[in-house]
C-alpha cells in the first residue's frame, strides 16, 4: 500500500538479513517508512541483492502486479479489488489498526476461499514469510488454484453497477 506497513518491512528486513531470497522482490516501503527501512538495512550490514529492488513508492504498481506471481499486502478494500482482478495469489497481512478491524475481516474472506494466506500482524515474522513465499513459488498448482479462488471476488463490471445505481438514487431514470 502507499502507506507502507511496519510488520512487513520488519519480515522483509529480516528476509534480507537471514534467508537470502531466491526469488525476485520488489519492496515498497512506503514514503513514510523508507528512510527509516534503508537506516536499518546499512545498520544491520545487509547488501542488497540483485534479485531484491527496494522502493519508498511506485507509479508502476499496474506494471509490478501484472508481472507478479504472488503478493504480499494489506488487506484494504483498493488493494483487494487489485488483486481480484487480476486474479493474484496472496499472502495478506492486515493491519491491526484499521476501524472495526475490518482489515481482518478482508483477509479472512480472501483465505477462506482459498485465495490467500494471512498472518496477523502478531503472527508475522521474516522466517515465516519465506517459507510460505517458497512454498507457494514452489507450487504451481497452488498458486493456479489461489488465482482461480482470487478472481472469484472480481467485479468487472463495477463501474457500471456504480453508475447505473447513481442515476437510479437520483431518479434520473428508472431502473
């Protein structure tokens, strides 16, 4: 998300630190968290490796989705309806702070229907991470599946349901 979350820059951070990925990954810290993110990776000694892009923010985030093969996000409602359309396989962390934990309630839909995996944001932790981004990268089939179960939330035709309720409400015309 724009914002960033701490609990996952944390798992990153020890990602780096301890596992070495052997996946490609692009990190987007948030604005807000960046500076703080990169102090950390300089303090703890960490070098960058190649297959591992660091970011504060991203104007390509359409460009990073649809060439990703997995997500690893928050579960606000934007960045659900991302995902679904594009039918990606996720591990969702969300934020514990959000109103009427609603976050979690996002997450759990997404996992129950077997489209994602979710950690609390107390359950989360570098090691546990990489080992469900392995496993899953690891597992066509069930990264297919996950995508398949992902799409299943998609609303394409959104915009007209919107606009065609709109016009109904201010009895533009009747439906």
């Amino acid at each position: 998300g724009s914002g960033g979350q701490e609990s996952i820059n944390n798992a990153i951070i020890n990602i780096l630190e301890n596992y070495n990925p052997s996946y490609t990954l692009v990190h987007i810290t948030g604005k807000s968290w960046y500076e703080e993110f990169m102090e950390e990776i300089k303090n703890k000694g960490i070098i960058i490796p190649d297959n591992v892009k660091i970011l504060d923010y991203s104007y390509e985030l359409p460009l990073y989705l649809s060439s990703s093969d997995l997500v690893v996000m928050s579960s606000s409602a934007i960045s659900l309806a991302e995902i679904s359309a594009l039918g990606l396989p996720s591990i969702l962390i969300p934020k514990a702070y959000t109103a009427d934990n609603h976050q979690v309630y996002n997450a759990r839909s997404y996992e129950n229907m077997g489209a994602s995996i979710v950690y609390t944001e107390d359950e989360l932790n570098g090691k546990n991470l990489n080992n469900s981004i392995n496993d899953l990268l690891n597992n066509k089939d069930r990264l297919d599946e996950m995508s398949f179960n992902t799409k299943k939330f998609a609303k394409k035709d959104s915009t007209d349901l919107i606009v065609d309720k709109i016009f109904e409400i201010s009895g533009f015309y009747e439906k």
